[in-house]
C-alpha cells in the first residue's frame, strides 16, 4: 500500500487534515470469523451427515434383517414341504390335487423376494397362504394314516381269516379227498365182478366131431370152462378182461406163450402168472354167462387134480377144481 502527500490549500494557520482510517483490521476479523463459521457449519454438516448416514445403515439392516426372516420363513416353508413330500407317501395324491395353487404361490413368493423393493408384508401374506396349505395337508396326511392304519387292521384281521379258512379248507379237501378215495376204493371193490357155477368139463372130440365128456386124461382133448358173472349194479357196462390160471396136477401153472400167456398184478398177492386172457361183454345188473375151451400146448393132459382160479380187477372171483383119471385098459 502506497501512501501519497496531498498539497494544501487554505490558510497556514489551519490545522492538517487527518489521514484516512485503516479498515484492515476489520476486515480480517470478519474473515476469520466468516472462515470459523465456515469451520463450524461443515463440522455441524459432517456430523449430521454422520447421524444420517448412520440412520440410513440402521434402516438398511432393519430392512436386510426383515427380507432374511421373510427369506428363511419361506425357506422353512419349502423344506416343511419337501419333507411331507419326502416322507409321506399319501402325500402324492393330495400334492397332485393342489400342485397348481402351491407352485403359483412359491413363483409369487420368490418373485416377491427377487424385487430390489420387495413387499415384504405381502411375501409374508403370502408365505402365510402357504404355510396354511402345508398344514392341510398335514391333516389329509393324519387322517390318511388313520384310515391306513384302519385298513391295515382290518387287512390283518382279513389275512387271518383267510389263513384259517385257507387251513379250514384244506383240511375239508382233504377230508373229502379221503372220502373220495375211500368211495373210490369201496366203488373200486365193489365193481369187481363175482363168477358163479363154475363147471370144468373134459370134453373128447371124435373124428366125426362129435363131442363126449370123459373123465381120463388120455381121452381129453380140451377142457371147457363155463361160469356165470353174477349180476352187479355198479359195475359198469363193456368190455372185461379175466386173467385164467391154469394148474398143473404138479403144482405148477400151465403158461402157453404162443396162445398169449402172461403177468399180471393181483392186489393181494402181486404178481402172478396167468395161462389165458379172456375179454368178455358185461352188461350192468345182469347176469352173463361166459364159456371158454382151453387145453394144453402140447395137447396132452397130465392125469391128477387141474385147478382153474379166475381173476377180475386184481382180485379172484372164482375157482373150480378137475380131475382126470389115468385111464384103463380099455378107457
């Protein structure tokens, strides 16, 4: 700053004029007091900044805090469901039924929480809604429980029943089997067919073929037996097969394989020779009268006692007893 003298004017005896008045002082107070204030308003500014920054962070949390909550309430509403799912087999009907309203409100749900500013009061409606519908199937699953368990008693019970019955039934069959069986051997015995007037006539036959009966071994040409079937009400009508055994004077029986001599089974004696096969014609409940010519091989006669058995469905029905004599001089 720069100072200058100024010429006056006017008469010497006057006093000089006084200089202008410095203002710096003034003017530096009121900067420092405009910058303190300045000081002072951004201290205030920071400090408020700091309350609202602060108060922001606390809401911020407040809001994180809630969205976590609702966040896992859905969580735990989710695996609630998994696990009925899981572990209930009932369950899948009634989730089939309801699978529309519960997969609807699950993409709400998530679609709400997936917002920057999500309705947090309307995800937990919602989260509510889903919960309710969890529990009512809960209560389908229980009373389902209930009536399988019903059901499984009484299924119990059923198999119970139907084991004695199935005991109860096997007992009667086989019961009735073997009354069957016995009826069947009663019938069986019962239809075996009896021989009756049984007559063993040694018959000569001359040259002219006249026939005479003889007594001697020599003259024997055949032996004819003749019987009766006695009648019988069960035995069945057709065809009978009786086996003949033939016994020699020397205990022997007589077997002529080329005339189709055998074995047959007997029911009481097991296997047995026989000499002849001979099939006849019964007639049910009737009386039928079978004869038959039979003789030896060789076509010679052994003189002693011949025995004739005859045998129908094992058993034998008959037996008749000849005698040839050895002939005389002029027998």
């Amino acid at each position: 700053m720069s100072y200058s003298n100024y010429p006056t004017t006017g008469s010497p005896n006057q006093p000089a004029a006084q200089p202008p008045k410095d203002n710096r002082k003034i003017i530096y107070a009121i900067l420092v007091i405009a910058l303190l204030g300045t000081w002072g308003y951004l201290i205030y500014d920071k400090n408020k900044s700091s309350d609202t920054i602060t108060q922001l962070q606390t809401q911020y949390s407040s809001v994180d805090s809630a969205r976590s909550s609702v966040q896992l309430e859905y969580n735990a509403a989710l695996a609630r469901m998994d696990s009925l799912a899981g572990s209930n087999t009932e369950l899948t009907g009634a989730l089939n039924d309801k699978k529309n309203e519960i997969e609807k409100l699950k993409a709400d749900i998530k679609s709400e929480l997936g917002k920057k500013n999500a309705d947090l009061s309307k995800a937990k409606s919602m989260i509510a809604q889903l919960n309710g519908k969890i529990t009512d199937l809960l209560s389908q699953i229980e009373e389902l429980k209930t009536q399988n368990q019903a059901l499984t008693t009484s299924n119990q019970q059923l198999t119970t029943e139907r084991d004695t019955l199935s005991s109860q039934k096997k007992v009667v069959e086989q019961n009735l089997a073997n009354t069957q069986a016995q009826k069947a051997a009663v019938v069986d015995v019962a239809s075996t067919l009896h021989a009756s007037n049984i007559n063993i006539a040694a018959i000569n036959i001359k040259n002219s073929g006249k026939e005479k009966t003889t007594s001697t071994a020599k003259r024997t040409d055949i032996f004819r037996i003749s019987f009766d079937l006695d009648e019988n009400r069960i035995a069945p009508s057709g065809s009978k097969e009786l086996y003949v055994i033939v016994t020699a004077p020397d205990g022997n029986p007589i077997t002529i394989p080329g005339n189709g001599s055998g074995t047959f089974t007997t029911r009481d004696a097991g296997e047995k020779v026989f000499t002849s096969k001979v099939t006849v014609q019964y007639e049910q409940g009737k009386l039928t009268p079978v004869s038959f010519d039979w003789k030896p091989e060789a076509g010679k006669y052994q003189t002693g006692n011949y025995k004739i058995q005859i045998y129908q469905n094992g058993y034998k029905i008959g037996e008749g007893y000849k005698t040839l004599k050895k002939g005389g001089l002029f027998g």
